[in-house]
C-alpha cells in the first residue's frame, strides 16, 4: 500500500510489550508508512537494530543473499508498493547497495536504505575500524550517498534521532527519492524519552494544486485540444512518481482519444485497454503507432522524459506546437503558457470533464491497423512455393527493420 497523507497509529498487540528505543520508533514508522516487508543483510553493525525489526509484529525481514540484491529488491517493493526499505550494514555494506540505491534515485522512487553505523563512542576519535578503507573517516559512505538520495540523516546522538529519522522518512515520501539513514550500532536498544511508546501517527501534508493556475491550465488546455481533429495520450515514465494512473485512464475514457506509452514508462498504462495503440518509440514503435502519433495534431504526453533512448537518438517526428506536456507538477501548452504548482493527477480529472468526446484517431488506427499474420509454413518434402518464400521474406525484414531501429537509437 502507497503511503498515506495521513496515518493513524497501528493498535497495540495483545501480549507484546513495547520499549520506547530508537529501533521500535522506526519499525513503528516503517509500519505506518507501508512497508511489510524489510529487505537486508545482516552485519556486526546492524545485528541490534535487526532484532528490533524482527521484534515488529508488523513487519517481515528478509534476509537477501548480498546488499545489491536487497536494494533491488526495495526498489520493485516500492514500484509495487509505493515505498521500500532496506537495511545493510556499515560501509562494506553501503557502497554494495548503493548502485541500486542510485537507480532509485534515477527511477523518483521512495526507497529508505538503513545503515547501521559506527558506535556512536567512535565519532570524533582517530580510531580505524573494520568495514572502511583502512582510514579514520566515517564519511566515506555519506559522501557517496549525498549524490544519488535526497536526504542524509547521520543517528549518532539519541536526542535528536527521532527528528532525525522522521524528517528523512517524510523527505523521501515528499521528494519520491531514497533517502539514507546511518544509525549508530549501540543505540537502536536504548531507551529515551523522546520516544513514545506508540509513536504520533506519522502525518504528510497533502499536495494541493494551486487553484487558479489548475483553472487556467485545463481551460487553456481544452480550448487547444477541442479544436484539434486527431488528438492522441502519451504516458510516460514519471505517471508513477504522480501518482497519476487512475486519472490517466479517466482522461482516455472520457476524451476517446487512443493512448500509447513511452518504453520506459511500459507497465504504467494498462496494454489491455481499448484504446491503446503500443508503444511510442520513434522508428522502433509498434506497428502503427508511431503513423498515428505522429500524424496527430495535437499530442498530450503525460509525464514524459525525452532523452536519447525514449527518444531514438532525438529523431522524433513532434513538434512542440502541437505539444502538451504534462509533467508531476508542471503543465506546457504549445509555445505558450507554462504553469507550475498545476499537480497531474488534477489536471488530468479536471481535463477529463472539459474534453469534446473524439474518436477520430482511435478510428484512423483501427482502419490502418492489420494483425500479425503467421508465415505460411512448408510440409516436410514439398517443394518450396513462391507464396511461402515471400511470407517469411516479409517477416524477416520487419525483424531486421525492428532491430535496425533499435540500433539507430544509439547512434547520436
């Protein structure tokens, strides 16, 4: 389950007795953000704060054979779930995860990588320690972390961890980024009085557009669109970190438009859907996809990111006057307005309810549209007639068309 804007706190267990330590507070947090399920490695430095997790009711440890693993495993938690967590340990374990961790951050998804960190005795101290470069210097690992999460958060102090650990947590919910949390290994135990024994139900201010940009947006939006004669939809990769789904499908359903997605938003628009017609991808698009998206004249690309793999090598055939994009909180009409603070899911329901039904290039893609024949085949010793040659010779130049594409993608 996505995390809510609001949450209120999860009732007791009959029969558990909960301590107010660090380790409960942020099993607690976790819970009530939605994450069941906590993917790690376990290691010297995470041992204590590991058995704090194991000890939430709510919440099930997965132990993953290597901390790459589990933060991959995080990753498609929070594709799935709307937010994931893992949990390594310090240095040997962090720099393991942290390529996952990076795709994260590439992906706008809300993963929480728990570290457990140096013995908070050990800060400020010329000590070395295991698990690091041989050099008294525990910021290798943040260093590396400060570039691909939006939110550090070093837990070595217990008197200000619980602000700590809720202020990464609802940045990374707010941000839809990882965030990274480093939690001193002897301190996950230890009671203190900043933690309740139930924590305050975790709470996110909902997003709200502002209203009269929203207005303007639709309203400028409509009048462009209703006075288009083929209109299509473009989904793209970022209707996730929108949250935008449901609003999409309403606004196909509602304007009669065909939709297509872009490769790397494929999974965020239902392929099952009547309008869809395939992949959008330049040269390598479905069969006649690209014919219809490109013949439009009027483009609504929802959530797009145009760089030179969607792109096929910026070799597009849109043009920006035609153009609405539709980004998270941003909506681009044409060459003219552009208006911020305007969030997608609104936009588009507000839209929905202001668009002219049109079908008209859902119709010329269903009149052009021809289904995937199969090849004519040969029975064992007849001889080879002219028909079946040529079918397969058709079907292996569309392959080699379809890799020819692909491979032109990368030249630049």
């Amino acid at each position: 389950m996505a995390h809510p804007s609001s949450a209120l706190a999860p009732a007791p267990v009959p029969g558990h007795t909960f301590s107010a330590t660090l380790g409960h507070h942020l099993a607690r947090r976790l819970v009530e953000i939605g994450v069941s399920d906590v993917f790690s490695v376990p290691g010297d430095f995470n041992l204590t704060l590991l058995d704090h997790l194991i000890d939430e009711p709510e919440l099930n440890l997965i132990g993953c054979c290597n901390e790459l693993n589990a933060g991959y495993a995080a990753d498609g938690y929070a594709r799935a779930k709307g937010v994931g967590a893992c949990v390594v340990t310090f240095t040997v374990g962090g720099l393991s995860v942290l390529n996952a961790i990076a795709g994260a951050y590439s992906e706008n998804l809300p993963v929480i990588c728990i570290v457990g960190g140096p013995n908070s005795n050990d800060y400020g101290t010329s000590r070395i320690l295991h698990h690091t470069i041989g050099l008294p210097d525990f910021r290798q690992e943040l260093r590396c972390f400060q570039t691909v999460t939006c939110v550090q958060a070093v837990v070595n102090n217990l008197d200000d961890a619980h602000e700590q650990i809720d202020t990464a947590i609802s940045t990374a919910l707010k941000e839809s980024k990882p965030a990274y949390i480093s939690i001193s290994c002897n301190l996950s135990g230890i009671p203190h009085p900043t933690f309740s024994r139930e924590p305050v139900p975790f709470f996110l201010a909902p997003k709200v557009s502002n209203y009269l940009g929203l207005e303007a947006a639709v309203e400028a939006t409509a009048e462009f669109l209703n006075k288009a004669v083929k209109a299509v939809i473009i989904g793209g990769p970022k209707l996730r970190v929108a949250k935008a789904q449901k609003a999409f499908i309403e606004l196909a359903d509602a304007s009669g438009y065909p939709i297509a997605v872009m490769p790397s938003g494929k999974g965020l628009v239902p392929e099952h859907h009547p309008h869809f017609i395939g992949t959008y991808w330049g040269a390598a698009s479905t069969s006649f996809c690209a014919e219809i998206v490109e013949s439009a004249d009027a483009y609504v690309f929802v959530g797009p990111i145009f760089n030179d793999y969607s792109s096929v090598g910026y070799s597009l055939l849109i043009k920006k006057e035609k153009s609405i994009i539709v980004q998270p909180n941003r909506v681009t009409i044409g060459n003219g307005l552009s208006l911020g603070w305007v969030f997608m899911a609104d936009f588009l329901s507000a839209l929905a309810k202001k668009l002219k039904k049109n079908s008209t290039a859902l119709e010329n893609y269903r009149r052009i549209f021809v289904p995937p024949g199969m090849p004519l085949m040969r029975e064992k010793d007849e001889p080879l007639r002219v028909n079946v040659l040529f079918k397969h010779i058709q079907v292996r130049l569309k392959q080699n068309d379809y890799v020819r594409g692909i491979n032109n993608s990368f030249v630049y």
